[in-house]
C-alpha cells in the first residue's frame, strides 16, 4: 500500500510541479511535449523571452557570440526574441517504456546464465553446503528460516556478488533469493520478515570496491581518481549497518548476539584489512585488482559447480537448462514493475521537480548561513534511490560542472557509492514474487539511504574540506 502511495504521488506532484513550469507568461511551452515524448540529450526550446526579460550576463555574452551558456541553460538569439534552451536529462515517458523492456531484454540472457548454473549448485549439494556455513550468522538475523535452507545460500551469492560489485550476477542471485524466501512465506501477497530484512540489506548496496566510480573519476581526469575510495566503503557499511539495525528494532531481534558480532567485526575487519592494501595502489592498481578478484571469482564458481555437479554424477546441462528457463521467466515477469517504477520516477525528472528541490534546499542553507557546498552534490543523492544510471549521470555531469577535484565532484561520486537504488529494488524484488503489500520496506531503505547520505556528507568534509 506504501509503494502504491508514493508511486502515485510521485506522478501527481511532478505534473503539478510542470504545470507550474508552463503557466506563466514566458514559461516553458514545450514542457508537456518533452514528458511524453522527449528523448535524453534532446535540446530542448524551454523558455521565449525579450531582450528586456534575458539576464543581463545572457545579453552581454550574446553581443559577442551566437550562443551563450549560463546556470547550465544555453542561449541564442531568434529575431528580437531570447531563446533559452537546455538538454533534456531523462527520457519522456514514451522512451522509458521502452527503456523498461530493453533492460528486462538484456537481463534474459544474464539471468538465464546465472540461474542455470545456481540450478546445478542446487542440486549438487553447493548451495546446502553455503548454507551450512553462514547458518550461525544469517540464522540469528532470519530466525524465522529453517537451519539449511537453500535461501541462505542463495542470499549469501547474492551479498558476495554485491561486495564484488558484480550487478549483472547480483540480480538473478537475489531474485532466486526472493523465489526461496516466497516458498517459506504463508501469506503470498505480503512481504515477510525474512524478505525485509534481504531487500534492506540488498538496498544498502554494501560495495568493497567502486571500479565504475573510479573509472568515472579517471576518464574526467581527477588528480586521484581513487581518492573517494575510503569514503564510498564507510559510507556504504554504515547504511548497510544501519539497515540491519533498522529492520531488527521492527522486527525485535537482538542484534548484540555474540555470533551476529563476531561476523560483524570480523566483516569490518576484512573491509579495513582491504582498505590498508588498496589505498597504496593507484587507479590503475585498484582496478586491475578488482577485474583480477570479481572475474576470477566468477570463473572459480563456475568450475567449482561444475566440478560438483561431476563428482555427484549430476546431469550437468540438464540442469543448467531447467534453471536458465526460469531465468527467462522471471526476466519477463517483472517488466510491468519496471515500466511502472520508470515511468514515474522519467515524470519527476523531465518536470523539473528535482530541480526545484535542489534550488529550495540550496535558498534553504543559505538563509541559515551554512555552508552549501553540499547541496551542489546532492542531486545524485537525491535520484539514487530512484535511478541507478540517473544518478550516474548526474554524479558525471556534476564533475564535468563543477570538477572531479571540487567538493561537489567528490561529495556526488562518494554519495553514488553510499548505496543502492531502492524504488528499483522493490520494484523488480517484489515483482518478481507477485509481492504487493511491502509493508515498511520503503521507509527502512530510505531511512538506510539517508544514514548512508549523512555519513557521505561528513565524510566529504572530513576528507576534503580543502576542496572548493
């Protein structure tokens, strides 16, 4: 019921917000038309003013060149009229519907790979044996699934697969999580309490190493790319953490166990023994080390299964085949979700509703005298939770604006790491099971997000203030 809430408050404010945008004299008279069916890097005419209404920084720039670029609008003159235009940051909803279905597409063959070999783990005993080994910890967190049930298992690939930032194995790991979870589940259409507390932890987005970030960093020429690497791993464990401790308050489980806290700071362990090794090496180091450890991680599972699946005398292909078509399956299953999910979040996008968001809480903290350097970064922090590669994109185009180097550069590339994108996760996750009744899964994720985004902030400041 709280998914359906906000999905429908989400497409009623940003139409309220982009009427808003078109009423007024000299408004944005294409707003509409680049909702529906306006396409990302389209330019876009968004105002027509007279020389008397342009800024007066346009009208100097214009006397000496055609075109003019201020507050990220671009100008030009059209007769004695002003054209203010920008470029277009999401696709219309026409677009993002087929966005939605070119991205189920390209999940098919991905889920139909790792399914399948997850299929002939099950049943060559692999997944039990996984499960054997994190039962002490994931037993005191999910208490109410059985000792050496293969979700533990499926949960434990999913989590490895998110250390490793292996997205692509990350999803079918954690939908084959879901489908398990739903067997144990008695009422179908209500998530359960191990399903919370997967799809928080999931949502925390908990990361050893942000190669996409780096590489980001690098190709935009950053002094040192991997300098917001320390930041990004604290950030994240912190959310994911607080997830933990979020979803155990609700659920009334005892979080200071002696088993749950010797697996917590033995974790924390291996992420500051990592730390000290990585920080020596340069960008080029850090991710060569992580091609090394994530794709040779990869290719050991496969032999590992395969070779199970050999000395149990299983029929190995069989197996592969039965689990790649439910792969297929669920691929498709979920496209609806998506469609939904995507169109709601493209309207709040092409409306400007981030923007007046964004421009509000900057007048905000400069009324209060405080510093806003912050508030340059926050639009990542902001789309994230909605759109994965929107707010990639927003994390690129905040360091284009402002510098890889400046204060916002690295607060919006340390706030990309903080965590994962929860609308995304709930709608695909619970989707994929048929769930509709989500219950307190959106606040505990935004709650996770938010101590994931104040840590960042912190952190930002404490690593470079020196930053402009």
């Amino acid at each position: 019921m709280a998914l359906s809430r906000i999905w429908s408050a989400f497409i009623l404010i940003a139409i309220t917000v982009a009427l808003f945008r078109y009423l007024p004299t000299g408004g944005e008279k294409q707003m509409f038309s680049s909702m529906v069916i306006g396409k990302s890097g389209d330019t876009v005419v968004a105002k027509t003013m007279t020389a008397a209404e342009a800024p007066q920084a346009v009208l100097q720039g214009l006397d000496t060149a055609a075109r003019v670029t201020v507050d990220k609008s671009t100008y030009k003159k059209a007769g004695s009229s002003v054209l203010a235009m920008r470029v277009q940051n999401a696709n219309g909803v026409i677009e993002t519907c087929k966005d939605a279905v070119t991205i189920c597409i390209g999940l098919i063959g991905i889920m139909a790979l790792f399914m399948g070999f997850m299929s002939i783990a099950e049943k060559a005993g692999g997944v039990n044996l996984l499960s054997r080994i994190i039962g002490p910890f994931f037993t005191r967190i999910f208490p109410e699934i059985p000792k050496g049930h293969p979700a533990f298992g499926h949960m434990m690939m999913n989590f490895s697969a998110n250390l490793l930032n292996l997205d692509n194995a990350a999803t079918p790991f954690g939908l084959k999580a879901m489908e398990s979870l739903q067997e144990l589940n008695p009422n179908k259409s209500t998530a359960s309490n191990a399903q919370l507390m997967f799809l928080c932890l999931h949502a925390s987005g908990l990361t050893l190493i942000p190669v996409t970030i780096i590489a980001a960093r690098a190709s935009l020429k950053a002094a040192n790319p991997t300098d917001i690497f320390v930041p990004c791993m604290v950030a994240t464990f912190a959310a994911t953490m607080a997830a933990m401790f979020i979803v155990s308050f609700k659920q009334k489980i005892n979080v200071f166990q002696p088993v749950i806290l010797a697996w917590v700071l033995g974790i924390s362990a291996i992420i500051a023994a990592l730390v000290l090794y990585l920080v020596r090496l340069d960008a080029d180091g850090v991710q060569s080390f992580s091609g090394v450890l994530s794709n040779g991680l990869i290719l050991f599972i496969f032999l590992a299964i395969v070779l199970g699946a050999l000395y149990k005398k299983i029929n190995v292909f069989d197996a592969f085949i039965e689990g790649a078509k439910g792969g297929f399956e669920t691929a498709v299953r979920i496209i609806p979700y998506l469609v939904g999910m995507l169109v709601a979040i493209s309207l709040l996008r092409t409306s400007g509703t981030f923007d007046v968001l964004i421009n509000g809480m900057k007048q905000l903290f400069m009324w209060m005298g405080a510093d806003t350097r912050f508030v340059d970064g926050l639009p990542t922090a902001l789309i994230k939770p909605l759109s994965g590669s929107g707010a990639r994109g927003m994390m690129i185009d905040t360091m284009k604006t402002f510098g890889p180097d400046s204060f916002a550069g690295r607060l919006s590339s340390v706030l990309q790491g903080s965590s994962d994108t929860t609308f995304y996760v709930i709608a695909v996750y619970f989707g994929a099971v048929g769930i509709k009744n989500t219950r307190y899964a959106v606040g505990a994720m935004l709650l996770a997000d938010l101590v994931g985004i104040i840590t960042s902030i912190l952190l930002a400041y404490l690593f470079f203030r020196s930053s402009l």
